[in-house]
C-alpha cells in the first residue's frame, strides 16, 4: 500500500492539510481551518494544521496523532491499514470514513484483496542420488518441491509424462517418472544404456 494511503484509506498526498505543510502556505491553513472548524463542530486554528501525513515520519495535527479512533486502533493491532484488519466491514470507526468517501472504501478493498491473495510458491530443488540401473547411476535426479502450500509440481513437472523406459510393460515408478519429467531426459538414450547394461550383466 502507498505510504501516502492513511489507516482510513484517504489519501494523504492530496490533502490540503499536507500541502499546506509542505509549501508553508498559512492562507491554505486558514482555509483548512474554518472549513475543519464547521465540519467537526470544534475550535481548529491554523496553527494546528501541519501534518505530513497519517502513515509518514514527521508532525502531526493534534486530531492526527493522539485523537483519531481509527489511527490509533490500526497501529495498536500493527496493521499496515484498516484493509488489512478482518473486523472491517463491521467496524464503525473506519465506516465514519468511506461511507462517506468512496476513494478511501476501493483503496482499502483493494488492500484486502492483496492481503486474500495467496503467497506465490517458493520452490527447493532436491538432490537425490540415483541408485536403480546403471545410466540413474550415473545421472543426478532433480525433484522439485514447493515449500508453499500450493501445488507441488513447478512448470516442468506440469508436462505430460513422457512413457516409461521400462521395457516390461510395468507402470513407471515415482523415481523414473520425476525423471522422465525433466527437461534434460533422453529417453533413446536412457534405453540404449539399460541395454547395454543388461547385455554386460548376461555376459
């Protein structure tokens, strides 16, 4: 989320009360003052509006840093914001906010849809020695295995198998079909090995 999205979802690059930070701009304060003062019906003075925003180091207004429910809910939980809480749709605090600005509900639906999406897969690839016939002997077998809880199989292991190099018409074990899986497998090759290594063993 843009550090500039506050707990409630407003958007704090864009108010007036931080530009008016940012650029010293005291006819800007005085205007964000009197309009703040008939909205929340309470005495607000220009010199209270200086804020460099709600997520971001730096000055507060006095509402800002110790007053606001929501801001001081959301960090108490230590939530990035109030999309990322699971109380939301039934919060009155934040509901103050975006029932009534309809910028702030889609910045915090979206930050709930991020937080729903599941973490991509992070795969290991195992290194297993061979030990069935002379060529696996010879020949690194490279399993790989999803360390998240997602589906084990990587891009390659998706492929359709290829047919077992068994020449006794016997389904192919768990070893030779993550073998026949990989990308580097020969299989006239695998089988002229076998051959010739069950040639040297009937000799």
């Amino acid at each position: 989320m843009k550090e500039f999205i506050a707990y409630c979802g407003l958007d704090c690059e864009t108010c007036e009360a931080r530009l008016a930070t940012l650029n010293n701009d005291d006819a800007l304060r005085r205007k964000v003052a009197d309009l703040w003062t008939r909205l929340n019906h309470v005495e607000i003075t220009p010199e209270m509006i200086n804020c460099s925003g709600c997520r971001v180091a730096g000055v507060k207004t006095p509402y800002c840093e110790s007053l606001c429910p929501i801001r001081q809910c959301a960090m108490g939980k230590g939530l990035e914001t109030c999309g990322g809480c699971a109380e939301m749709a039934g919060c009155e605090k934040v509901a103050m906010v975006i029932r009534n600005n309809e910028q702030a509900r889609r910045n915090l639906e979206s930050e709930q849809a991020r937080q729903r999406r599941p973490p991509q897969a992070n795969y290991m690839f195992c290194l297993l020695a061979p030990s069935f016939c002379a060529w696996r002997r010879r020949h690194a077998v490279v399993l790989c295995v999803a360390t998240a809880p997602t589906p084990s199989f990587c891009a390659w292991r998706r492929r359709p198998r290829r047919r077992s190099v068994r020449g006794d018409g016997a389904p192919p074990s768990k070893h030779t079909s993550a073998h026949a899986a990989s990308s580097t497998f020969d299989a006239r090759s695998a089988r002229s090995r076998c051959s010739a290594h069950s040639r040297r063993r009937g000799a």
